[in-house]
C-alpha cells in the first residue's frame, strides 16, 4: 500500500478473505489518501452470498463498519449494475460494490461549482 501513486490509482479492489477479521483488515487498504483511489472505485466481495453472513458477521459487518468509522469514505452496492448487462441473473453482480471517495479532489472541485452534485463518471465529459 505504501506504492500506491496517484498516477496510477486504484480502480478495483477484490477482497476475498471469507472472515469478519480478514475483511476488517483487508479494508483499511481503502483508507489512504485519496488522490491514490479513483472518485469511484469498485469493489468486489467474495464472501457475502452464504445463507450464514449477514449484517451481523463477516465482510457485511466489515463493510458496515468501515461507514460507520469513516466520514468521507463510504462502501455502497451496486445498485443499477444489473440494469446494465445483458445477463442480468449472474450472482457476481450482486457481489459488486462501489467505494465513494468522498474526500477525492474532483469531488471537491465538482462540489464547489455546483449547489447539487451529480457525479457518474467525472473522467467522461458531458
């Protein structure tokens, strides 16, 4: 983590560690300066699709956590992917999260022009 570089920020993270510990671990790597991650940065949990895990244990408890620690960084689902593909049935796509940068700078550049900010893509032009 420490070769992160700005210049080659992250645009996907894959955790795949099957415990509460290991995920509470492997999600601190999300909390580095921000210029090391893009605004949006996708996420994919492994182990979240078991009967078992729920809010109350394993990488959901993580995630939920890491929201409730973290003011300008924030673990949300994917809402709208299946809306996106052909093959709207596959189980990996209820798998996909996104990490919100909210401390990013072009957030901050957005959010300071405009009264209300609706960011999908800020490297896509208008």
């Amino acid at each position: 983590m420490k070769k992160l570089n700005p210049e080659s920020p992250v645009g996907y993270v894959v955790i795949d560690v099957d415990y509460y510990s290991s995920a509470k671990e492997a999600l601190i790597s999300l909390s580095y300066d921000s210029s090391n991650y893009l605004p949006i940065t996708f996420l994919y949990f492994d182990d979240i699709h078991e009967d078992y895990h729920n809010d109350w244990c394993g990488e959901l408890l993580a995630i939920q956590e890491f929201n409730s620690e973290n003011e300008t960084r924030k673990i949300s689902p994917y809402k709208f992917l299946k809306t996106k593909r052909i093959f709207k049935n596959a189980s990996w796509l209820d798998h996909i999260y996104i990490l919100h940068v909210l401390d990013h700078t072009i957030r901050q550049d957005v959010k300071s022009s405009r009264s209300k900010v609706t960011l999908v893509n800020p490297y896509l032009s208008n």
